[in-house]
C-alpha cells in the first residue's frame, strides 16, 4: 500500500490536464503565418521548453500520458517539457491548415487575412484555410477520447489548436480564446474530475516570477485581493511587490488570510513606484451562509480589530492541528517534527501548506491531488469567525469592509440570486461597504451583474485576481474570466481609498 492509499479510498479517473503551445521556431521569430509548415524550435524555443519542463518538476508535477501533434515544434517542446516520456503522436492535435496562406508575413498580411484575424468569431477562414469549427470538432473529439484517463496528462500543440481545445471546453465563452494571446510555451491546466473536465486556467507565474517563456504585462493595473507567505501564497510580501511593478501593476492590496502581517511588513517599507493598500481577508460565517471579507485601509492597532484577528488566527491554528492529526492518525501521513515546527510558525497555514509537504514527503503526486483525495476529507469543524464581528471590526478601525467573491470562489459552485440576496442584506445590514464585482474567475456577464447590485445598494466596487502565486493558477491582475482589462478608473473603491491612505 502506498503513502496515504489507507485515506484515499476508491478514487475515480481524473487528474490535471497540462496544455502547453510549442516554443518558438524560425517561423515565430519572424512573425509568419505558420499553421503545418514543419519548422523546427529554435534555440530560444529550446530554453523556452526546457524552462517550462523545469517549472513542472520544481513543482513536483509529473505525467502518466504525454501527447503531442505530429509536427516536429510539437514533439521536441514533450520531449524537452517531459524528458524521458513516451510520447504518443494524435493528428487530432496538429494546427490549423492555413494552406495557400502559410507563411504569410504577419507584419503585411492580405486584407482577408486582416479581416478573418480582426474577428474570428464572426468572419469565416479565407478560402482553401481550414474553419474553426473543425478544429474545435477534433479537439473536442480527443478531448472525450482521454477524458476517463487518470493522472497528469500533458498536452504538447500550437496556438489555434490550443485555442480549439479551450473553446471545447468552455462552449459558452462566446469565442474570446480566439482573440487572445497565448505565448510560446503558455501552458494552460484542466482539473478533471472523476472524467468531468473544468474550466481552463493559465498557469500563474513560477517560482522566479515568470512564465516560462518570461515575463508578461499584466491584464489590469490594478489587483486588490492578493496573497503571501504570510498566508498561503508563495511570493514573500516583498517579492510580490517586486513582481508586480515588473509586470505593471500600479495598485495593489495585500489581503492575507486572517493575518497581517505581510501586511505590517510593506507598511513599514512602502514599496517604491507603486500604490500600497494593507488589508486583509477574513474568513466568517453567517446565519445565510459561509463569506470571505475583505478590509482595506484599516488601523491594525484598533482594539476591535486585533480582537477579530487573534480570534481568526485562533481558529486557523486550530483547523492546523486537526488537519495534522487528521492526517497522521487516518492517513498514515508522518512529517518530521522540524516541518511540523515550521508550518505552525506560518500566520495562517493551511491545505496548500500540507499539500506541498505530502508532494515533498511521497504521500501524493501533486498537490492539487493531496487536497482533492485526502484532505478535503477532513472535517475540520467551525473555524470562522462571525461576518458580524469582521465587518463591525473593519469599520470601528476606520477601513472599509467588502464581500470577497460574493458568487463564489475558487473552485466553489456559484452562489444562486437567491442566496446572494439572503447573504448580501445580511452583511448590509452589519454594515458591509463594497463588492468585489471583478474577479478572476468570473465571466464579464457575472462581473457586470455583480456591479450593477453595487450600483443599485449604493456600495463601492473592488475588484482582484486572487494571486496565491505557483498555489494557484491565476496570474496577477486577472480580474475576469475572460482575460480583458478591467481599467482601475471602475474600482470606485480606489477613489475612497487614495484620500484614506
């Protein structure tokens, strides 16, 4: 019996699926249209590969199938991404046929290349050019081919096959992955799920702060739901702030969980050449349901508020210990002492934490495989405080109280209309002051609906990505979905906040 088979139980097909698009080649470099010409990678398309390959193993990612398209850009980026793999060829995953149009200089295309790029939604491929239904239609048949797989799979293709794949998967994305950007050597994950597949994300930012391929602009210049190591996020506070001047963000906001420390530290040392906001996110409970509030430009010396944060930080140590207990009595999962001491030095540890000591210690392949099948088995009792006392806490410090992802977080079913009604005259009623109408994994249809309930309540309106670093798979300043950006200018929260701060 392995680490941890006693706790896992009979656990269903399913895994992450791992789609990355090749690394540059010749063709790349000089912008031309390049669709099956079989171009090998260049030098930078090699570094681009082995870099991504190296990320995946530093986060002790491995696969139990590897597939490629046909073309040999798409084989050496498996081959240097999965060193060591069998790879299997499947013609499902080759690119688009562009025909009389490959090769075309992207720099000076003709007027029917220039009007099928500038919608892809709307305009039909020029003549002789393979349609986008087509290849939605052979990626979605492979797709249901490997569905009922289990463990990692990586998938090694090009940018509009990569972009079929994605489409297939989200039928009511109204076509936005045509027109986005996906770089070389972009991966994107697929939780799978007992054969039921997910909702695509782009693989955040690795350990170094950087995608491999290297750094991109953020989508939005400004983030106001983000996490350190003061909490479960990987980027200490400083290294965050670093990051996202990098990347271009010019406001950001610091919201540990049920901590400030990370906080504190930046307050100490403002970050130059970009707008610093402390604040903090707690976790709470409520007659209507389960919440997360965020506070912004609070005194954290305020007796109110050190009160609602030493009872956070109560609980949170306490679903740690039953966690640990959890696992080592009904799991079999042992960790050296000198581990254990560290964990409960962290503000607010918590599944991420363990997950990533099972991965280190052989109990699990992945991470997201140790919280999935063993301790989201844990029932770890009440460990949050009232919605009540938050908020009242925020407001008695002179900061402003905001519901964090008030149709549901990560990885959460959306919250139905009614329910949101129940739980937001609630918290209106303890004096709840904004919504985080923008986050990252809602559509732009959920983020207008959401700000028109601002509008209408007369509350404030945030918006962030919820930025864990490589504990997530969200890239910092995503404030939708869709990837589009959000201008600061809507987060009338900032408005408040510049005068306070």
């Amino acid at each position: 019996m392995g680490a941890g088979d006693n706790c896992a139980g009979n656990v269903p097909a399913g895994g992450t699926i791992y789609i990355i698009r090749h690394g540059q080649t010749r063709l790349n470099h000089a912008s031309a249209l390049q669709g099956r010409s079989d171009s090998p990678l260049n030098e930078n398309g090699m570094r681009q590969a082995q870099e991504a390959g190296s990320w995946l193993r530093e986060h002790g990612i491995t696969f139990s199938q590897v597939y490629s398209s046909p073309l040999v850009r798409a084989v050496q980026t498996a081959e240097l991404a999965a060193p060591g793999a069998d790879i299997r060829i499947d013609d499902r995953l080759i690119e688009m046929d562009y025909g009389p149009y490959e090769g075309t200089d992207l720099r000076n295309p003709p007027p029917e290349i220039l009007e099928f790029f500038s919608d892809f939604v709307h305009n039909p491929a020029p003549k002789g050019m393979e349609q986008l239904s087509s290849v939605v239609d052979r990626a979605g048949a492979f797709l249901e081919e490997i569905r009922n797989q289990s463990g990692n799979i990586l998938i090694s293709t090009h940018a509009i096959a990569m972009k079929g794949l994605l489409e297939y998967l989200t039928p009511d994305s109204g076509g936005s992955y045509w027109s986005r950007y996906i770089g070389n050597c972009e991966i994107y994950t697929v939780e799978n799920r007992g054969g039921i597949l997910g909702i695509p994300k782009k693989l955040p930012r690795g350990a170094s702060g950087e995608a491999p391929g290297g750094p991109e602009r953020a989508v939005s210049d400004a983030d106001l739901h983000m996490h350190s190591t003061a909490s479960d996020g990987t980027d200490s506070p400083d290294q965050l702030a670093g990051r996202l001047r990098d990347v271009g963000i010019r406001v950001f906001a610091l919201t540990d969980h049920d901590t400030v420390d990370g906080a504190e530290q930046l307050r100490a040392q403002p970050p130059e050449g970009i707008f610093f906001i402390p604040g903090i996110e707690f976790s709470c409970r409520m007659a209507s349901g389960k919440c997360h509030i965020l506070g912004y430009g609070c005194d954290f010396a305020s007796p109110a508020f050190r009160a609602a944060l030493g009872e956070g930080e109560r609980l949170r140590r306490a679903k740690l210990e039953t966690r640990i207990t959890f696992l080592r009595e009904e799991c079999g999962v042992c960790f050296p002492e000198e581990e254990l001491e560290r964990l409960r030095r962290v503000p607010a540890a918590g599944k991420p934490h363990l997950a990533n000591l099972m991965v280190k210690y052989g109990y699990a392949a992945g991470k997201d495989e140790a919280i999935r099948n063993t301790l989201d088995r844990c029932r770890t009792g009440e460990s949050r405080i009232p919605a009540r006392t938050a908020v009242g806490a925020i407001l008695e410090s002179g900061g402003l109280p905001v519901w964090a992802h008030p149709l549901g977080g990560e990885g959460e079913s959306e919250t139905d209309r009614d329910t949101f009604a129940r739980m937001l005259e609630e918290l209106l009623s303890f004096g709840l002051r904004g919504l985080e109408c923008y986050y990252s994994r809602y559509t732009m249809e959920q983020c207008a609906w959401l700000a028109g309930q601002a509008e209408k309540h007369g509350m404030l309106i945030s918006g962030g990505s919820d930025y864990h670093g490589a504990n997530k798979t969200i890239a910092a300043g995503t404030l939708n979905a869709a990837g589009k950006k959000i201008p600061a200018e809507r987060l009338t929260i900032l408005d408040v906040l510049r005068k306070k701060i």
